[in-house]
C-alpha cells in the first residue's frame, strides 16, 4: 500500500457561498470518480482557495457529504503570485491505494486546466 497525492483544482465565476461549495463538491466528486476511491482510503484532504474566495470555507461542503465526516480536512490561502489564476479551488487529496504514480488521475476542471494542462484530463474541457 501507498500514500499518493491527487490533485485537483477548479475556478468559479463569483466570490458567492453557493458557488463555492457547488464547485468543491464538482470536484472532489471526479476526482473520487476518476480514482475510485472512497472516503475510507483517504488520509487527508488540504484545501487552498485564492486570496479572492472570501465567502465560505470551501471544506464545509466536504463536510456535508455522507461518508466524509470523519475525513480530516484543512483549509489554507495559495501564495498571492502575480499574474496567478484568479478565483481558484485547489485540493490534495491524500489517499491509501496500490496505484502507481502514474495511474493516479488529477482533475483540472474550467479555468483551472490551465494550471497544468500536463496532467489535465481532456475528457474535463
């Protein structure tokens, strides 16, 4: 067994609550989806937003989903760099798997593939 990092962002429109938490569970759904994971195999999962996503904690909608309540979650700000994706979700979810390296599937959806268009599913466009 090993510990693997799966990572994923997604963007949205509007600094709104609703907006926010609709997009955190969009993504942690795929990325799930992708993996096949389930909440049991995880570890942790270490959420960041852009200094510009102020109207919730993108970690309470993770909290809301069955099965995640006892899933630790940590919520932080990405480093503000200039010229940096605005509006932005980031989440590295770290789970127990026998995958390789290279069979793990991070998701990169809206804006936000063009963070890493080397590791963005192009089923996500």
């Amino acid at each position: 067994m090993f510990v693997r990092g799966i990572r994923g962002a997604i963007t949205v429109e509007h600094n709104e609550e609703k907006e926010i938490l609709s997009a955190t569970i969009e993504l942690l759904n795929q990325i799930v989806q992708e993996n096949g994971i389930v909440p049991e195999e995880i570890a942790n999962v270490f959420v960041t937003v852009t200094h510009d996503l102020t109207a919730t904690f993108p970690a309470r909608a993770i909290r809301q989903m069955e099965g995640w309540e006892l899933v630790p979650l940590m919520c932080s700000v990405e480093i503000p760099v200039e010229g940096g994706l605005p509006r932005c979700i980031r989440l590295m979810v770290t789970v127990n798997t026998e995958k390789k390296q290279a069979e793990i599937n991070h998701v990169y959806l809206r804006e936000a593939m063009r963070l890493r268009p080397d590791l963005s599913n192009l089923t996500n466009a």
